[in-house]
C-alpha cells in the first residue's frame, strides 16, 4: 500500500533456502518444477487478442472518453476493469529475492481467473516464472486476465536528493526498456541484488493493456523538482502544457517508453503515472498533516500526440477510505450521500477527483486489511484493521460500487496476498524488522490486506480439541489441565476446567514470564508463583484481556517516557504489582486549523480478548477470535498473537530485553516462556497449576529459519467473487 514499504523489501536481499509449504493439507517441495495444475492443459478455446493495425502499429487496448476497450474476436469491447494488485513476496522471503515459483503464479492466476477478475497489476520486473504463467493461463482460458505493467522508481536515492534527474532517472529508463523486452518475450537480465532476473521469452504484449509508471511520489522531491526551471515539454508522443517541472519530467520518462516500444516492436498501449491521494490536484483544507497535501502531480497537464492518440492516457490513482485524515473530517465528504442515500465520505471524494480531471480514472489501489491490529479509523467503519475476513469482503464490494458508481474505469484491490514483510508505523518500532518475512504478525495490518492468507491455524480455537490429538498437558491435575502449541502466527493454549462459569467472579487466569530479572509477584490479589510480565485472564466477553507488567510495557515506553506524548503510567522499578492494559496508538495529536479545533493523541486497547470461532470452515468464523469456550466440556481454547507478549521474532524466541537497564531499548533471545494458571472464583484462588514454584515448567518450540504456511481464500475472496461475476 504505501511505497516506501515495498522499496525498503525490494532493497533487501537474503539468502533463504528454498523450503516446503502447504496446500490443502499436502505437503509439496518447491523445488519440484512440475506444472501440477492441470486446468492449464485443457484445450480451451481462447478469446482472440489479435491487436489493430494503425500505420503498420499495433495497439490492443485503448482509452476513449470514460470507457476502456480491447479488442477481442475482431471487435473492440467495452470492459470494466475489476482486479487485483500482485505483489513480489511470499512467506519466508523479501519481495527483492523475487521467490514466487511459477507454480505459485500458475495456482494464484487460476484463483484470480475463478474470482472473476479480468485484470491484474504489477509493480515492477517479476520473475521470467510469472510471465510464462500468465501467457500459459490465458492460452489455455477463455476469458484472458490483462496486465497492468508498473515501473519501479528507487526512491531512496530520491529521497536523499530530492530530485529525479540523474541516477533515479538513468535507472528508471533502464527498468523501461527492460520491460518492454520482458514483455515481447525478448530479454536477458542479469542478476542484480534485489531484483528479478533471468531469461524472459514469453510474448505477453498481447495482454498488457495499460502502463502505471512510478511510485506514490514523495512530497518533498515533487516540490524540490518543481523548483527549477524548466521549459514545457514538446516531443514526439508527449507534449505538456502549464505544467510544473516535476509533471514534465514524467511526461519524458512516457515519451521514452513510447519512444522505445514503437522503435523496437511498432507496439503501443495506453498511458499513465502512478498516483496518491497525498500528491492529488485537490486542495483538502481540512488535512491535519502539511505533508499530505504539499505537493501536486496533475495528470490533465500532460498531452498525447500522433499515433499515441490512438490509444489514449487514462489517470491512476490509490485510494483508501480511512486515510489521510481529510477525508474523515472534511464536513462536505461526511454528508455527501452515495448512490445508495447513505453518507459516504469514500464516495464524495472521488466525486471530487473525478469532477478535477479531463481524463478517466482508474482506481489502482483500494483495500481494507483483514488484521487484528487497527491503525486509521473511518466514520463509516471502513477501518485500517481490526477487520474480520467477511467485513473485508463487504467492504471491498461496498468500495468497488462506489468507484464504479462515481464513475471510474474500475479498480484494483490491494492486495492479492499477504505480505509478511510489511510493516506498519504503530507496530514498526516494536519488532525485528530484519526478521518479517519469516512470521505472520496478526498485529500489523499492512500484511492481512491480501484475499489469500498464508496463515497455518494450527490450532482452529472453535472448542473442538481435535487438533489437539497427541499433545501432552504442561500440567494436569484432577481439577485442571493446561495444553499449548504455537505456529508461525500464535501462541496456543488450551484450558481445561470443570464448573467454570467464565465470569468476573469465576475465571481461569495465566501468567507467563519471559524475561528473567522482571515481573510481578502478584496480580492484584493473588501470589503468583514465580514473577509474571503478562497476566491473561478469560472472563465475560467485555473483560477477557492480556495485561502487562507496567515496567515491562512498550506502548508506555515509547509514547509517555520517550516522547512525552501521553502521561506515563508505567513503572521504571520492578516489582511494582502494577499490570497495564497493552494499547496502541492510532493517531497522534492532530490540528486542523481551518475548524480551530485539536484532536488528541488516541490509543485503544489491543490486549482486549475477543470470544469467537475461529476455525475457517466454521458457518460462523471469526477471524478476529482471540479464544473459544467450550462449556460443556469445560475447555477454553486460546490464541495469542506474539506481539502481545513483546516478541519481537518469534522464529529465533527473541523479545524485547528490560526496557529500562539500558538507554535504548535492546533484544534477547529466550528459552522458552513459563507459564502456570489459577483458577480464581469469588476473590478467592480455587486450584493452581502448579502447586508449588519448582514445579513451573517453560514451554518452548524449534526456533525456524523457513516458515511454514498453508494457502487459504479468505472469506473475502468468495465475497468479491460474487460481485465480479456480475459485471461484465
């Protein structure tokens, strides 16, 4: 979603072997090539792509007022673009190391063709894998899946320097040429650390129907380039008139595309730049943040001449609903009413956007995270997290209605993957960057934006102990019995008690102790057998919560010791018998200046415990179910995402050391987390396991180099699939 998360991966190259993942419970070795889907080699009869002809150039696709067309069995056909954006990663690996197989291409493209969707978006050079899929799936399919083909700018080096001429521009006119090679099938790239390579022969130019060049362009350096001098742009395809400097930089960089592509293959397909809602041509005089609306890249001030006329430019834009912050305070967006006579400020702007351009718009980016962690509010519930899997699905087509009502070419969701490799700015500081891709932090929304999830479940928490077959207790006694697991995304635990009411009087509770040295020796009222960090305590559905040892709590650390944005309530001398509730922050102070009006800092309680099924194949799953009970057994199952307890790479068992020992905060690795529980009824402890400190055990688990996951459809994925299929 935000470009500065996939450049940092892209940069990023680590060597990882090769490991094994999961598909429907089957275990299959990546290093079998074999092309094991055989829906590939159907004998289908295909739609004909055959392009047209105009002065010995051929074009495919082609942008004419508010519709986009292409020609198809000799006839040019109008099509709503409906689609998803395909990114460069997979567990276990950067998206730099370009390690999707091309059985991966090959499964994900018959998933996507099943949901209806009729195109796809790239951000830069995949692997020669994912080209060949793409030709093989749509020689072999009736309906083709079309491509939006991305270039990639580095940004760091424009960041640094503010600026895009020079080297940014140098290697983003190499990246141009070499993806028109790529596309007709004729390249050779050689191996460059964080970038796909290989030997490219698929002819796909037949099904590439559009670029969306660049990147979500950095304020700064737009306004930093538009402070020189420069004379309007005239070429060949390309001309500019009132543009600003950084506008006619980009129309060079289309000129040299088109340039090129004509030269060498007589090709040519419509135009467009990549663009945001933070560089838009709208003035948001309600935007808190001076950097979201700083900065202007206007499409309408770039023209297309002679044979490119055929084919037309078209705008492309990203846009979420929960941010920037205009659009959850702007008062016209809040009371403007959609189609549907509901206020929408989703709607209201890009009826705004729509009304500011002379050419068509396509929405390229458009998402709501499946995730348990929250990170942007909206007024009308579209949040940046704590989403479940069906809500996603409906907002997504509740989204998709609006772009289509409002007048746009379509959209494309972000994204079709997870990506484990992302990172979002109220969880950034609080893990191991370095190790991302190789755990699935439920706490990070900008990983679950995908229809696909890689997530293994190990554990389904639905109150069914069947996947608990052969697991010996930690603990078991006549009255209480304590089992747990953990996978790539939880810790597991289960509980089994008899005469459990689960309420405020009468409710197990567990403690867990990860760094030695710390802790409280009670919670409240009760002794605890060995000094806890974390205390977690299954009680009605409004007060099941994890709590934290104020001493050992992150949220209070950094936000009221280190940057004084909240009062301090935590505790820099251990042992204090005080425990937090384990918060995040979802904005900072804000100031709008236009309503004379200062929001404050705000936070919410993520340690809160949600009851819910989780098992996927369940009628009534939840995703965001934090535990199950089972009352006629007696059991509780429970899942604890591992940034609760301060794990910052669960795959290596490291955590955040003591917060207060050093000057900066510091990691180590643990041995294990020790555990025990107390069943509590009426104020008074009833049973505890153990009985007695010696007898504490530790449960621990091979740390991983290569993840383990198993591919699922989330339920957005059905959801979606419903609403594409009704449009043709």
């Amino acid at each position: 979603m935000k470009k500065i998360l996939l450049v940092l991966g892209l940069l990023l190259m680590i060597t990882v072997p090769l490991g094994i993942y999961f598909i429907n419970d089957k275990s299959v070795s990546e290093s079998d090539d074999a092309d094991e889907d055989s829906s590939t080699s159907k004998q289908i009869v295909t739609t004909s792509v055959e392009p047209v002809y105009e002065q010995n150039i051929a074009y495919n696709a082609r942008v004419l007022s508010d519709r986009y067309e292409v020609m198809q069995n000799g006839k040019w056909q109008e099509m709503t673009i409906k689609g998803v954006n395909i990114g460069m990663a997979k567990p276990g690996l950067f998206p730099g190391e370009a390690g999707i197989t091309k059985k991966d291409y090959t499964r994900w493209l018959k998933s996507i063709g099943d949901m209806h969707a009729n195109a796809i978006r790239v951000y830069t050079i995949h692997p020669p894998a994912f080209y060949e899929a793409l030709l093989e799936y749509n020689e072999s399919h009736e309906q083709p899946i079309y491509l939006f083909h991305g270039v990639w700018l580095e940004e760091e080096p424009v960041i640094e320097q503010l600026d895009v001429y020079g080297e940014p521009t140098e290697k983003f006119q190499k990246e141009i040429k070499d993806i028109i090679d790529i596309l007709h099938g004729n390249a050779e790239i050689e191996h460059q650390p964080g970038h796909a390579f290989g030997n490219y022969t698929a002819n796909v130019a037949p099904y590439v129907i559009g670029w969306m060049m660049g990147i979500e362009w950095y304020p700064d350096a737009v306004n930093s380039v538009n402070n020189k001098g420069k004379a309007q742009y005239d070429g060949k395809y390309f001309s500019t008139k009132d543009a600003a400097p950084f506008e006619i930089w980009l129309a060079e960089q289309m000129e040299y595309a088109a340039q090129y592509e004509m030269d060498e293959y007589k090709w040519m397909r419509p135009f467009s730049f990549t663009n945001w809602v933070t560089t838009d041509l709208l003035d948001h005089p309600y935007e808190p943040s001076e950097e979201e609306d700083m900065a202007t890249v206007n499409p309408n001030v770039i023209y297309e001449k002679n044979e490119l006329q055929h084919v037309g430019q078209f705008a492309n834009y990203h846009v979420y609903p929960y941010y920037p912050d205009f659009l959850n305070f702007t008062p016209e967006y809040l009371q403007y009413k959609d189609h549907r006579g509901e206020p929408n400020s989703y709607a209201a702007y890009l009826n705004d956007l729509k009304k500011a351009h002379r050419l068509p718009i396509l929405i390229s980016e458009f998402g709501i995270p499946a995730s348990r962690g929250l990170t942007h509010k909206n007024p009308f519930g579209w949040n940046q997290g704590f989403v479940t899997e069906r809500q996603q699905g409906e907002y997504l087509v509740s989204l998709y209605e609006d772009i289509l009502q409002e007048g746009m070419l379509g959209g494309l969701v972000f994204s079709w993957q997870d990506e484990w490799f992302k990172r979002t700015w109220n969880t950034m500081d609080l893990d191991n960057p370095d190790q991302r891709p190789f755990w699935s932090n439920a706490q990070t929304n900008e990983q679950q934006f995908g229809l696909l999830s890689f997530d293994t479940l190990k554990i389904k928490v639905d109150g069914d102990i069947s996947d608990w077959s052969g697991k010996k207790p930690m603990y078991k006694t006549k009255q209480m019995a304590m089992y747990m697991d953990s996978d790539e995304r939880y810790l597991y635990i289960r509980m089994d008690m008899e005469n459990t009411e689960f309420s405020n009087a009468d409710f197990p509770l567990i403690y867990f102790n990860t760094v030695k040295g710390q802790g409280n020796s009670t919670y409240k009222d009760y002794p605890l057998l060995n000094k806890a960090d974390f205390v977690l305590t299954i009680k009605d559905e409004e007060n099941s919560r994890i709590e934290v040892d104020a001493y050992y709590d992150v949220f209070q650390k950094l936000y009221g010791d280190r940057l004084k944005l909240v009062p301090f309530e935590g505790m820099t001398e251990k042992n204090s018998g005080q425990f937090n509730p384990i918060e995040y922050a979802i904005n900072k102070q804000l100031t709008i200046p236009i309503l004379d009006k200062t929001y404050p800092f705000e936070k919410y309680e993520t340690g809160k415990l949600r009851k819910g099924n989780g098992n996927p194949e369940s009628p009534d799953y939840d995703s965001l179910a934090d535990y199950e009970i089972n009352k006629a057994e007696g059991i509780v199952e429970i899942r604890i995402p591992w940034l609760l307890l301060n794990f910052t790479d669960p795959s290596r068992l490291e955590v955040w050391s003591d917060l207060y020992e050093n000057e900066e905060m510091t990691k180590e690795i643990i041995e294990g987390i020790e555990v025990g529980a107390l069943l509590v009824e009426n104020n008074t402890v009833k049973n505890r396991i153990p009985d007695k400190k010696s007898d504490l055990k530790t449960y621990t688990w091979e740390g991983w180099t290569i993840p383990e996951y198993k591919e699922r459809l989330k339920q957005s994925y059905y959801i979606l699939q419903e609403k594409f299929s009704e449009i043709h």
